[in-house]
C-alpha cells in the first residue's frame, strides 16, 4: 500500500531565497537570510561545466531535512538534464521541485510520475510536490492545463526570462496580461497564490519595493530572492499593501 502526506509546506511561504547549487559554501547561510523557504537552483545560473556539481552537491545536502521547506529548481524540458537531476534529488531533504519554462501539460505529469515512484523507492513518506513556471507563448497559452495537470501541483509562477525571449518584448505592459493569466489560473484550481519573477540582485533595493507591491496588487503572494537583504525589503513591502488604507477601508485586510 502507497503512504503518501499531501500536506502543502509551502503553502504560506512568502518569500523564498534562491542560491545556485554550485556554491556549496552558501548552502547553510540562506536557511538564516529569515527567508521562508529555500530554493536550490540547478537550471540556467549553473554552467553546464558545473551541472553535475551542483546536482552531487545539493543531492548530499538534502539527504538530512533542513529546518525551511526546501525546493529544487531542476533544469527544464528544453535542456538534457531534466532526467539526470531527478535521478539524484528525490531526497528527504526535498519539500518540492520547481519546473521552469513548462509548456506541456503531460510533460508535468510525466514528471510527477517519476517524482513519485523514486519517493517511494527511497522510503519517503511526505509528498513531494510541483511549482509550475510557463515561460513561452505556448506556455502561457496552456496555462489552465499546466495548473490543473496533476494534484501534486502546489503553486504557479512565471519564468518572466524565458517569456521576453518568446514574445519579444519585455515591457510591463505586454507582461500584465500574461502575470494576471498565472494569477487567474491559481484562482480557477484553487492553487497557492503564484509567485512573483525572481528579483535580480544588482536591481536597486527601491525597485525591489515597488516592483514586490505592484505584484501583490496584481495577486501575488510570494517572491524568490537571491539577496538576504532583499527578503527583509518583500516582507516590508507586503505589510505596507496588507495595511494600506484602500485594502483596510474595503474589508480586504486578510492575505490573498
């Protein structure tokens, strides 16, 4: 008989730090940045020189379960190491995986399969779950089926990156309607609020602010960082929009 939890650890993560998973030397500073959740990254800041560094590494890292739900982001379908990392981080130490640049509704189900079946090979008794990223034109225009793919699917987000490439453009204007998209499709599936594009750490700490507010204006409810002193500028940024007196007057204190 199959004994799976499906209780959602990152259900009220607010902001997650990233660090790459080639650097090692970072691995225990970002479980004290005061971040929620933390995410290894093996996908695009890794060089291919380094994939299978960072992939032993945060492997021997995850083999004990750190004191913050931890995610790995693996590397995506347009790439040849999706299969490679799953092989080595189904580990205890995984809370879930984060999928970049999804286009495909049964790509998704085909990893969670796989996600599963290793789970149970290793003896891990909690599920482990998806945050899914669409991050081109097909993506976005599959969006409801990417969130409804499989119940392992705990949070959207948007590979905003990969999305410039694909509509070539990079404006906020040609973004609003593909980052409300993410937003309504969490909604239809009763999923997570979606978590806001990760914020680039040469940007200015004022931009860090006013970027995170308009993304809570437009439903999100999370953001990655790769900066400790970024974290303290998103939970800053979400009191002021739980309290502004727009959200206080009209009822709309609670967290969306």
């Amino acid at each position: 008989m199959t004994i799976f939890i499906t209780k959602n650890p990152i259900e009220h993560v607010q902001v997650y730090i990233a660090v790459r998973g080639n650097e090692p030397e970072n691995f225990e500073a970002a479980y004290r940045s005061g971040a929620d959740a933390v995410v290894f990254d093996l996908d695009k800041p890794v060089p291919v020189e380094d994939k299978v560094k960072a992939r032993n590494a945060v492997a021997e890292f995850l083999q004990i379960k750190p004191a913050l739900p931890t995610l790995v982001r693996i590397n995506g379908p347009d790439t040849p190491f999706t299969q490679d990392d799953l092989a080595m981080i189904i580990q205890p130490g995984v809370s879930a995986l984060r999928l970049p640049r999804v286009e495909s509704s049964i790509w998704i189900r085909d990893i969670a399969q796989i996600v599963e079946l290793k789970r149970q090979q290793a003896g891990i008794i909690p599920t482990i779950g998806l945050e899914v990223y669409p991050g081109t034109a097909k993506g976005l225009i599959n969006v409801l089926d990417l969130a409804n793919a499989t119940h392992t699917i705990w949070r959207l987000g948007l590979a905003e990156e990969s999305l410039y490439q694909s509509i070539q453009s990079s404006t906020d204007q040609a973004m609003l309607l593909a980052r409300l998209q993410v937003v309504q499709a969490s909604q239809a599936f009763g999923l997570t609020g979606p978590v806001q594009k990760s914020f680039v750490p040469h940007w200015s700490d004022e931009y860090m602010y006013e970027s995170s507010l308009l993304g809570l204006q437009l439903g999100y409810t999370a953001r990655t960082v790769w900066k400790a002193e970024h974290v303290a500028i998103w939970k800053q940024a979400y009191h002021d929009f739980i309290h502004s007196p727009i959200r206080t007057q009209s009822g709309l204190r609670k967290s969306i």
